[in-house]
C-alpha cells in the first residue's frame, strides 16, 4: 500500500464512514462532524454543541499521519481505530497508539515510536 496517497485517503474514510453512521441518529444540539487538514495529515471526529445548559466539545477520534505511521492520538470508538485499519491491510507497525505514554507502547502489538 503506497502509504503517501493511500494513508489520507483511508483515514478519511474510516472516519468519513463513522460521522455518518453518527449523524443517523442525530442529537439536534450537538454537531458532529469532521476536521481534514490534509496539508499537516491531521483528521478529527468531533462533537460540538450544548445540551442541559452544558457545553459539549469533544474529539471522538483524533488521527494523524506522521513519518508514514499513522499515530493515533485519542480514540473512543467502541473497536478502536487501529482494529479498522488492521482489517483495510495496514501492517501494526505503521499504526502507533500515541495516547499510550511513549515508554509503554512497547507493551502493545503496535509500533511504539516515541
């Protein structure tokens, strides 16, 4: 898998395919949405509104490409957003859980770049 051109183009579609299965059942208060920066290879699930007086804003998913690794930074799906990417053929060690400390992710079955 040529990892420059079909990196971006599978993250966003992972996470294109998660905000809408979101948006089916929407709360009419809150948006979700998602932020592409292809330029910096930054992409981002968010949720932004108010509910019971309360703001919300919060990332889903936060995911970036660097050094042809995709380094996932904050991840609340159910599955995990490596699990997604394992099953579109990406090998583990182009997949770094960049919410784990740097000195722990030696201890996952993923790539531990610090």
């Amino acid at each position: 898998m040529d990892q420059l051109t079909e990196y971006p183009k599978l993250i966003k579609h992972i996470l294109t395919e998660y905000v809408e299965l979101s948006n089916r059942h929407p709360n009419p208060d809150i948006e979700t949405f998602l932020i592409v920066d292809e330029t910096k290879a930054h992409y981002i699930w968010m949720n932004l509104g108010w509910q019971s007086g309360e703001r919300i804003t919060g990332i889903t998913a936060y995911v970036r490409i660097r050094d042809g690794q995709f380094w996932i930074e904050e991840d609340w799906t159910e599955n995990g957003i490596a699990a997604d990417l394992i099953r579109k053929g990406v090998p583990k060690e182009d997949i770094v859980l960049a919410f784990h400390e740097p000195r722990m992710r030696q201890y996952t079955e993923f790539a531990a770049a610090s």
